[in-house]
C-alpha cells in the first residue's frame, strides 16, 4: 500500500491537467497497531514534531492537508475523534466498522472502503438468495464482529429467515469456551453457518474443527478473513472447502506492475523499506554506503546484491499485483484528495460553495476548519462578545512541558490557527518530499521562538525558566488590550537550527502555525511500534496566515478542504465512480470468493460473483453457482432449514415453542389453495371456482341440474310421458264406453276431469327436468300444486259421492237432495280454488326464481329453483296433504258399502299409496341436494300419479275391456244383491 500511494502519488503528478503547478508529498508515520500509537502520531501529525505538543502546530511539514489511514477501526476510530475536533479529514482505505458511518462523532471521517453495515447487507442477501432460511451466526467480542452480527441478524429476521444460534467469541478465549462453542455448532441442524469475526479470533474454533474432521457446513467469511494465509493449507480442505466470503471489489491499477517491478534499491538509495525488503526477499546483503555516511558490514556474514535481481522471479507473490484491492482503495482514495484539490483551485469566485459564492484560495486554505454551515449565520452584533469570550477562554490556557513518562493535560480555549500554502510558480518544476517517523519516541530536546524576543530558546531553558513562562498568558493582549491571534511555537528541524533573520523563519521552508482547542484532556501517550499511516499534504512555498473567521457582511465565512472532499465525485481510469455519501462512505462493492483446493496445499479464491449496492439501482447480486464448489457431500446448492418445505397445496402450522421456521405442512382447507411452496396461508378460490385434487390451483367448478340428456334425466323423462300416454288412453277408453254402466255408476264427469288431471301431472314432472329458469321455476311447483289438488279434488268428490249415494237410498234419508252432478262438481272445484289461491299468492308475494347453490355441494355451483317462500311450498303441500287425508278417511269408512255403488275400496288403496309416497317425500326431500331432490319430488308426482291411476281406472278397465259381460246395469246391481 505504501508503495500503491507513491505511485499514486506520481501518476498524480504526470497528469498536467491535475493539479498543475502543485506538488504532492507524504509522511509516514507508525501507528504500531494500538490505539495509544494511532494518538502519538496523530498528535505529531498535528504538531508537526516527534514531541506532540496538543493544541500547537510547531513544524512547516505538518501542513499534511488529509490523513489516508488507519488499517483498522480500532485505531481509526480515536484518530478520527481527535482530527474531528479540528474538522482535519481522514479518508481511511480499511476501517469499515458502522460506527465510523456517525457524522455526530466522526464530523471528518471519509472512507474509500463500504462500511460494515452494507457488508452485513450482501451477507444476508446472499443466504436468502440460496434460500437458507435455518442459520447459525458465530462473532467476536468486537465492534466490528457485534454490530456486523446483529445487523446480519436483524437482515435475516426481517426476511423471514431464522437463527438457531448466535455465538459470541469471548477475548480472551479460554479452553472451556471453546469447548462450548464448537459443541454447539457440531450439534447444530444448521448447514450454514455466518462468521462475523477477524481471522486471528476465528482461527482457533477453526483449527478445533479441522481436528475433529468437522465437515458438510457451508462457511460465509467477512472481508477480514476472506482470503487470510492462516488458513491456506491442506489441514483446513475438509472444513473450509466451499466457504463462501465477501472481499472488497478488485481494482485495475495500470502501470503499476511495471512500477513495483522496476523498483530497485541501488536506484531508490532513500527507501529505508525497499533495503529491508530486498535484502529479506533474496537472502542477499546491499554494499553500498547507507543514507548515514557509514557502509554496511553485514555484506560478510552472507552474499552481496548486485542489484540485477528481479522482483519478477520471485516466486511467491508478495505483491498480489493481480488482487489489488486495499491497495486501490489507497489509489481511490488519494485521487480523491487530488480532485477535491483541483476543485478549491479551479473555484471562482460569484460561483463557490460559500457564503455568497465566494471561494477560498488554495493557497490559504486550512484543512481542520470546521465546515458546520450553521455558523455562517454569525452577526456583526456578536463578534464583539465571541472577541470577549475568545479572550476569557484564552486566559483560562494553560500549558506545562511534562516529562515523558508523565501525563499532557490541555485545558483551553477557541480554535484559532493558521496554514502557510506554497504555489511553485512552474508547471514542470514538481518536488516531492519524504519524512518518515518510525521511532516511536519523543525528542527530549526541540527549540521554541520566542513571539515577543523573535529569537530562538533550547527546550531545555526554557525548562529552567518554567515558573516564569508555565502559560502563554503575558503576552496574549497588546497595548491595546486587544488579544493577540496566535502563541507562536515552531520546531526547527534537526540539524538546521539555524534562522534567516527574517523574524527567526526557518530556511527550512516552514513557517509558525499555531492551534488551540478547548474541552479535551490528552492523558498518557504510550508509545509502540507497529503500524503505517499515510497522510498526504501539499508542499508550498510562503503566501501568508489566514485565520480562521473573518466576517464579510455581517457573517462569518469558513473554507475547508473536507467541504470538496465531501463533494468530489469522478471516474477513475478503470471508469468506477468515486464519491461519498453522506455519511462519507464509497458505494458498496464486493467480491465473492469461493475457497476450492488448489494443487499447491492450499486454497485458490475463485471469484464466483459480486455484490452492489447503491441508491440508485438498489440491490445486485450476480452469482455463478455453476462455478462454486460446494463442501464435502454436496453436489448441488445444500438446503438449511429447520423443517422441509411445504408443497404447494400445503400451509404451513408454527411449532409452539420454536421458531418461525420450525413448522409442520398442513393442507389447506376445503375451498382453500397455495400455489406455491412454503405457503404461510392458504388462499380461498372465488365462488365459482374450487380448487383442484391437489389443491394447487382454482379451476371452474361443474355446473348440475337435472338434464335431459344424463341417464337419470331420460328416465324420469320417458316414464311419465309413458304414464301420461297410458292415462290418455284409459281416457280415450271411458270416452269411447261413455254410455257403458260402469262408465256411469261413479260420477263420469269426475272421472273424465280426474284422468285429464292425472295427463297433467305426469306431463308437469317434465317441467322439472333441464336447466332451471326463472319462468320454470315459476311455474312448476304452481302448476303441480294446482294440478294435484284437482286429482286429489275429484277422488274426494267420488268419495263423498259413494257415501251420499248408499245412504241416500235409505227411507227417510235427508242426503237425496245432494244426490246429483251439481254436489262432486262444486265440490272439487271449490278445494281445487283454495290451492289456486294459495299458489297465485305465492307467486305474486314471493315467486320461485332461478338461483346457483355454489355452498351446497363440495366443487359443484347447483343450479336450482329457489322456492322463494318456503312457507307457501310447504302450506301448498300441506293443503293437498289434507286433501288426501280426509279422502283416505273417508273412503276407508265406506269400504263395506255394496259393491254395485262401492268405489270406496280402490279409493282408499289410491289414497293411502298417495299419502304413503308424500309422507316419503318429505325426509328424502331434505335429504337429498342439487338433481337427486328434483328427481325425487319427480318421483313422487309419477308414483302418487300412477298410484290413483292403477287402484281407481284399472278394475274399470279391466271390466270394459276384457268383460264386456259384466258392463250391465242389471249384472251391476245383480251382484251387488247376490252378495249381500
């Protein structure tokens, strides 16, 4: 990465048209991986000297204009809070903790790396993708592995998915604990399993794995072990096979192979790096005089370089030249320093970000100013009193030289610092400039300028005199009691302590800055030797001190690198869009990386996929699954799941007390349909449809009525017409004998009305077949109910005609004056007009319409005639029921009259068929649904019909035509007499 910025850095600087007339240079400071060294050279960033000095910049070098770093979050996050005090910004290629994402706390912070939070997006999006809803979450003890695992948690909840454990790896990890955690996630159910954890965290559990020849989990890695070397060997192929992880995106960073490989150390005498490296990487020792004066001697103790040794034979790949991606985050990264840069120096002035469009001048601009935009709304009326309360925080500073081992203690007041800016005038003349600071110590002694002897003062009098000069407050007001702007404090380099006598400036092309800054307290400093950071700044000469506020019509106006820095955006060489959004963060990019053996021991990273998001096109992931190699025993995408997926036809029915995705497959209700598989509810089909066999879908539900064209149909077609026909015969028969006595012994006129009546009702039936009207649903219960009480009518008035006729006959009986045809007439017609009453009502109030029964009858729509009114059916019912009953009474009490007069008999064998069938009728009736209750209220009509067809027409006939001898009157009244 160190040598990604250098050649950043150049490239940078072959580029006329960024940047022009502008040269770029670097520190490098050592953070030494600890939050305590992040601070120290943080502090000396700031300070601008190995001794940190809070609250004072003393060096012409520290004008470092962004810091690129740190590696890691832990140290990134202190720096970050430090540098946000004086709004300096920070753009950091690794440190993707979500935490970092909070402007309240990191007003500065600016990454080329995705945060967390978009990671722990694309890591549940990728187990939903493959529709692992059963998984098992395992973090460490840190920010990074806490707020990754609960958002990646939180992700798969809300998707629907479930978590069968979420484990947490203490620090330190103890045997028992580990013990524990690998217990638990043997006897898991889980199949895939989320690590949100470091590889040096994870490596133990992993290494516990690998020895019990744990085996069949499907592994998904974050960036910080995605690719780590500790797990690159044959002991790990049986667990780790198949892994899946998320990398940061790779990059293209064209020329930069030819750079690193035209690096030589005879050609670059000034990297104290590259000397290191070269020697290490071919076992060789370089004989040539050392930056120092003094000639190496370690030449003896083994081979001399000769410097035509080639970074290109070597056959360990050092630099993953091919896998750049931290690397061209710091390629990212300083580009984006470089056009926020070029952005403040191409400003015009009507046209800037500030207060009315003004710009603020490169060549002055302060890189921790504030950029809060509130405070541009400062009136003239209150500058006085800021002037006032500046002065009294002033007063309040104070400042003590400690020694080494003791604590810095800062109290002070406002911000107040100024930036010396260098244009070098010639578009060609380019310098860069290299301090490195690796010791990781303080310097005992350093030198101070006086501000009212303008002269130069060893630290170590200055100590001497402690008591006389402990604070800076002496000298804060002028003769005007004004406060002075600036405690000037500078450091002169080492080994050039000398001034040009130009107010006891530097020649070091430096000039005198200063900072105070209220509220903090800096307590021990330790100092270690670990880590690098980059921190980026901009070398010119002197154009003069700016502060920090001026007012320009009533407002306060601040300018600031981080304002451009906020708002750059642009396309790299490789044409990927660089910008932050507003919590200062890249658009989300990564690579997925699928672990598969390689011939070497170890693992190749094939990358099977990527993952985007952005606000603009939302979600992406494209995967090649063909391409992944999946752990031991799978040959195709392992399913995770606490239960086996419901069929489409099935809901599913939670398990009490399990989770969501625990459940048992239920098949859906009658009515009900899931189309799909892992259906939570079951979908009911509309009234006209019913679901299918398998309950998968809705298909068209059947249609019934009784048809003409179904067996059943045609049966209960053809036997009443045959009924009807043979009822027209038998009439045609008593028409032909109308004169014969049998014809004329009971009433002829009856029968002929009776036999035409029962034609009708055979012929009525027929009304009930076929598709259902509304004018046939109208008028076929009317007319059968009509119909039938005038068949019944006649039989009772035959019935009362027998019994009037006998009794008639007696001396002195008062019932000859009914004896006659006017009595069974009126009779009949009148019961026959109480039924007409009874029906015309029904139909007039409320008639029978046809209508489509689609509840009755399971996947069938029945369509049938709605009665209306069922209290009119059943009192049209119950009326010709009365009528049958009073007919059967009174034809059973005349059954011993003469057989010469006596119809009674076949009457009353008619009339208990008849109320025999109807009393049937009325359970079947309500039994039955859909055509079989039309067939069996058809049924009843033929069968009652033919009833009193068969028991009062049938002797009549057989008389008429097969006795001719016995159709006498005298033979009639004879044998009545015999018998008797």
């Amino acid at each position: 990465m160190l040598l990604g910025m250098v050649f950043t850095i150049e490239e940078i600087h072959g580029n006329l048209r960024l940047l022009p007339n502008i040269t770029l240079g670097f520190h490098i400071f050592d953070t030494c991986t600890s939050i305590a060294g992040a601070l120290e050279s943080t502090m000396r960033l700031l300070t601008g000297q190995k001794t940190t000095v809070p609250n004072y910049c003393c060096d012409p070098f520290s004008s470092a204009v962004t810091v690129i770093g740190d590696a890691y979050s832990l140290m990134s996050i202190p720096m970050a809070k430090l540098l946000g005090l004086y709004r300096h910004p920070q753009i950091s290629y690794s440190a993707s903790v979500m935490a970092l994402s909070d402007k309240s706390q990191f007003p500065s912070f600016l990454r080329t790396v995705p945060s967390d939070l978009y990671q722990s997006i694309a890591l549940a999006y990728l187990v939903l993708h493959f529709g692992w809803t059963w998984v098992g979450i395992l973090v460490d003890s840190t920010d990074y592995g806490q707020q990754g695992g609960q958002t990646v948690k939180e992700e798969l909840i809300k998707a629907g998915a479930c978590i069968e454990f979420f484990q947490t790896i203490p620090t330190p990890l103890s045997k028992m604990h580990m013990q524990y955690i690998t217990e638990v996630i043997r006897k898991s159910t889980t199949n895939v399993i989320v690590v949100y954890a470091t590889d040096f965290n994870i490596y133990p559990i992993m290494l516990e794995f690998a020895k019990l020849n744990v085996n069949g989990k499907v592994w998904i890695a974050t960036d910080s072990w995605a690719n780590s070397p500790v797990f690159s060997n044959k002991d790990f192929f049986v667990t780790l096979q198949g892994t899946l992880a998320f990398m940061i995106r790779r990059g293209e960073m064209s020329g930069f192979k030819e750079f690193i490989y035209g690096l030589n150390p005879y050609k670059n005498t000034e990297d104290m790096f590259l000397k290191i490296f070269w020697e290490l990487a071919f076992d060789c020792k370089l004989q040539f005089l050392e930056l120092n004066g003094t000639k190496s001697n370690e030449g003896q103790e083994a081979k001399a370089c000769t410097g035509d040794e080639n970074l290109e034979n070597i056959e360990r790949n050092f630099f993953e030249l091919d896998d750049l991606r931290f690397t061209y985050n710091v390629y990212n990264a300083i580009y984006a320093v470089a056009h926020a840069l070029q952005t403040m120096s191409t400003c015009s002035h009507g046209d800037g970000p500030f207060y009315n469009g003004t710009c603020h001048a490169i060549q002055s601009f302060k890189p921790w100013q504030s950029i809060d935009q509130h405070i541009n709304k400062i009136k003239l009326t209150k500058v006085k009193k800021l002037e006032r309360d500046r002065a009294q925080y002033l007063n309040r500073t104070s400042y003590s030289h400690p020694p080494t081992s003791q604590k810095w203690n800062v109290r002070g007041g406002g911000v107040n610092y100024g930036l010396s800016v260098n244009h070098t005038g010639n578009e060609g003349n380019r310098e860069q400039t290299v301090s490195t600071h690796t010791d990781c110590e303080q310097a005992s002694n350093y030198d101070y300028e006086s501000p009212e002897q303008n002269k130069t003062v060893r630290r170590s009098e200055q100590l001497q005199n402690q008591q006389t000069r402990s604070n800076f407050n002496d000298n804060q007001y002028n003769s005007n009691n004004q406060p002075l702007k600036t405690p000037l404090i500078r450091v002169l380099p080492e080994g050039n302590t000398s001034t040009n006598g130009n107010n006891g400036r530097s020649t070091t092309n430096g000039e005198i800055k200063y900072m105070n800054v209220a509220g903090f307290e800096i307590r021990r400093l330790y100092l270690m030797k670990w880590f690098k950071n980059l921190y980026v700044w901009a070398n010119f000469t002197i154009m003069g001190i700016f502060p920090l506020v001026k007012t320009i019509g009533g407002h306060a106006i601040d300018a600031n690198l981080l304002h451009y820095l906020k708002d750059v955006r642009f396309r790299n060489k490789n044409g990927e869009e660089v910008y932050f959004d507003m919590n200062g963060d890249p658009p989300a990019l990564y690579s997925i990386l699928n672990w598969q053996p390689a011939s070497d021991d170890s693992f190749q990273y094939s990358e099977v996929g990527h993952f985007k998001l952005s606000a603009d096109n939302g979600k992406e992931l494209v995967i090649d699954v063909n391409s992944i190699l999946w752990s031991n025993g799978y040959k195709q995408i392992p399913q995770s799941r606490c239960s086996q997926s419901c069929l489409a036809g099935y809901r599913k029915a939670p398990q009490s007390g399990q989770p969501i995705c625990c459940f048992s497959c239920v098949m859906c209700s009658q009515g009900e349909i899931s189309n799909q598989s892992d259906s939570i509810t079951c979908l009911k089909c509309p009234s006209d449809q019913w679901p299918n066999v398998k309950q998968d879908i809705c298909i068209q539900k059947l249609t019934e009525y009784l048809s003409y064209e179904e067996p059943l149909g045609k049966i209960l077609t053809a036997v009443p017409t045959f009924m009807a026909v043979i009822t027209g015969t038998i009439l045609s028969v008593f028409v032909k004998s109308h004169n014969t006595p049998v014809v004329k012994a009971n009433n002829r006129e009856l029968s002929y009305v009776l036999l035409l009546s029962l034609v009708l009702c055979f012929l009525s039936s027929l009304i009930f077949i076929g598709r259902p009207t509304h004018l046939t649903c109208m008028f076929r219960q009317v007319s059968f109910g009509i119909i039938f009480t005038l068949s019944v009518s006649c039989v009772l008035a035959k019935t009362v005609v027998v019994v009037i006729a006998f009794n008639a006959s007696k001396p002195n009986s008062n019932l000859r004056k009914y004896v006659g045809p006017g009595l069974p007439k009126s009779l009949a017609a009148l019961c026959t007009l109480v039924q007409v009453i009874i029906c015309v009502s029904w139909v007039i109030i409320c008639p029978p319409f046809q209508d489509e029964n689609r509840t009755s009858v399971t996947g069938k729509i029945i369509i049938e005639c709605n009665e209306g009114s069922p209290t009119a059916f059943w009192c049209m019912l119950s009326y010709m029921g009365l009528l049958a009953s009073v007919s059967l009474v009174i034809a059973f009490l005349s059954r011993n009259l003469p057989d010469s007069f006596n119809e009674a008999k076949y009457i009353t064998f008619s009339m208990l068929i008849f109320v025999t069938v109807w009393m049937s009728f009325i359970p079947a009736y309500f039994s039955t649904q859909g055509k079989y209750m039309v067939a069996v209220e058809v049924f009843a009509i033929v069968s009652s019909g033919t009833g009193l067809l068969v028991c009062i027409f049938t002797p009549k006939c057989y008389i008429i035509l097969l006795r001719p001898d016995m159709n006498t009157r005298n033979y009639l009244m004879g044998k009545g007499t015999h018998k008797k």
